[in-house]
C-alpha cells in the first residue's frame, strides 16, 4: 500500500501479487482522488492476505472493501480495510 498526496489529491496505490495459476504476475490499483479510507494492522494480523473483496460503482464513485461484511453485498459499517474514491487506474504485469 502507498499513500501519496499528489496536487492537492489523495492517490492510494495497492499492489497484489497473484495467485500461481493466473495470468498476470501482479496488479496495481491506483486509487485516485480519494475521499476516505481506513486499513487496520497489527503485528499479528495476517494483513495482505486477500479472501474476499467487495468493488463497485456507485453515484460517488468506486468503493473496494478488502475485508466486507459477507452478509452485505453493498457498502456496510461491517467493511473494513476499505477505500472510497473517484477513479481507478488498472496496471497489470504478465507473466
């Protein structure tokens, strides 16, 4: 995860890498103009590791929860390690 202000804008940048069998090596999702976000961390906390995600579109942009609510299909309170923005870039890396 890089958090970077760039002109007066928040830009979240993630980068996974994928499972063995996929066709990509990794991804980078570039979260622009970004509104809010929260991620949570502790020392023995398996962070990075990702087994569900939530990622729309709605009328005030993207959201993406790397750790949804799974009884909830929309936005929940429940969300966590969550980002809120306006665009999102995909750059991708093939094997």
């Amino acid at each position: 995860i890089t958090i970077r202000e760039l002109e007066g804008e928040t830009e979240i940048s993630l980068e996974i890498v994928m499972r063995e069998k996929s066709k990509y090596d990794n991804i980078a999702l570039i979260f622009q103009q970004v509104s809010e976000y929260g991620f949570y961390w502790k020392d023995s906390y398996i962070f990075g590791v990702i087994s569900n995600y939530k990622l729309f579109k709605n009328r005030n942009g993207y959201y993406l929860s790397l750790d949804p609510d799974e009884t909830s299909k929309i936005e929940s309170k429940q969300d966590q390690d969550f980002i809120r923005a306006q665009s999102i870039k995909l750059l991708t890396n093939k094997t």
